[in-house]
C-alpha cells in the first residue's frame, strides 16, 4: 500500500520553464565556456546545484573545485535575480492530485536539488501550504548526500515513521530522481516528461512508469495500492 508519494519540485510539479538550468549555463558560460542548455540539462538535471555545475565542467575534464564554488556563488545570485522576474506557476493538475491523494490519506512530499531558501521562496510564489497542499518539504541542504543517494526520502520516511520504501512511490522529471527513488527502496519509480529528460532519456534508468503529466499519476498509485 502507497502511504507517501515523493515529488521533484522543478520539471514536476513547478513550471518554470528551466530557468534553473538556464541560468546555471549562463554562470558557468560566463567564464569562457560555450555549454549548450542540452549538455546542462542532461548533466545537471536533479542534481543539488552545485554538484550540477561539477558534473557540467567535468564534460571538458574540469575539476577545478574553486571555479565551480565560484560559479556557484554567481548562480544563486542570477538566480535570485531571475525568480523576482519569473512567471512561476505549478505544472498542470499539480494541487489537484496533491488534494486527491491526501483525501485518500496518502502523504505528499516535495523532494528537491534547491536549497531550502530558493525552494521555499518557490512555493511561496505558487502559494502551497504546508499541511494543505503538501506534508513536507526537504532540500538538498537538509542531508549530508544528494540525489542519487536515497537520504532525502529517507529522511521524509524517518519523519513519518515510515519503515518500508514499498509503501513509497517517486515521481521525477530526471533519471537521477528515478535513481534516488530506486536506492530509497521505492516500490514506484516514476518519470515524467514535463521537464529536463526526455522519454528516451528517461528510459535509461528503467522506471516502473514513464508519464507525460501529473494527471496519469492517481490511477498509478490506487492500482498498486490495490494491489498490495
């Protein structure tokens, strides 16, 4: 029986037109590099951010640690600077299957590669409410290892006293949260294609399920509920 259902922020349920990636391909491009958004998205997509950017330079054999902090550095303030701007909204039927599955009393949780400062200020834009729209919130800065380690699952289970990943289920736009999900011990691991991998992509990883919106997700979680 699903009793939690862990969801990527960007790509998944946040619709911000990957601005995210866009900007870390501009802060590293500022240095000299001609990286395409491509190269950026199938590098860094899920990643906490700066591990994106190592895993972008490392496209040219670069592990300079100090230019990647640097970048770093500058990212967060394009960011910041870009989401004063952005139009962020969620991605299609996102609050509808939020209220869907915690009316059949199964938790949501947001799982994400943002800090907890950007991705709270992310949700606020949207207008999610903790204990109304979601159950929980947890940040690549709230573990010690990040996607494709399974400790912000882990962490969401330990909070609700949760014991067996087969009550979980992950939904993600990239393979490396299809990755996390796996290593958390998830019974569903699920891609979608409303964000930064593609369904070929995606198949990479092998996910129980490949989906092209939110909307397909119920229907998922209630036949392996049934099932169970």
């Amino acid at each position: 029986m699903i009793k939690m259902v862990v969801f990527d922020m960007a790509g998944t349920t946040v619709d911000e037109d990957n601005v995210v990636y866009k900007t870390v391909q501009a802060a590293i491009n500022e240095r000299g590099f001609q990286f395409s958004l491509d190269e950026v998205l199938a590098e860094g997509a899920g990643k906490e951010k700066l591990q994106a950017i190592r895993s972008v330079l490392a496209l040219r054999s670069i592990t300079d640690e100090q230019l990647a902090a640097g970048i770093f550095q500058r990212f967060k303030m394009m960011l910041g600077s870009a989401y004063l701007t952005q139009t962020i909204t969620e991605q299609p039927y996102a609050s509808k299957l939020f209220r869907e599955l915690k009316a059949r009393g199964i938790l949501v949780v947001l799982d994400t590669g943002y800090d907890r400062q950007t991705a709270s200020a992310l949700i606020d834009k949207i207008g999610w409410r903790i204990g109304m729209d979601y159950d929980l919130l947890v940040t690549a800065s709230d573990v010690a290892r990040n996607r494709p380690f399974p400790d912000m699952i882990l962490l969401a289970m330990r909070q609700f006293g949760i014991r067996d990943g087969s009550q979980v289920a992950k939904v993600g736009d990239s393979t490396i949260d299809v990755e996390e999900g796996r290593n958390a011990g998830s019974l569903l691991n699920i891609g979608i294609t409303t964000g930064a991998h593609t369904y070929a992509q995606l198949r990479t990883v092998n996910p129980e399920y490949i989906v092209n919106g939110l909307d397909e997700i119920l229907p998922i979680v209630e036949r392996a509920t049934a099932l169970a």
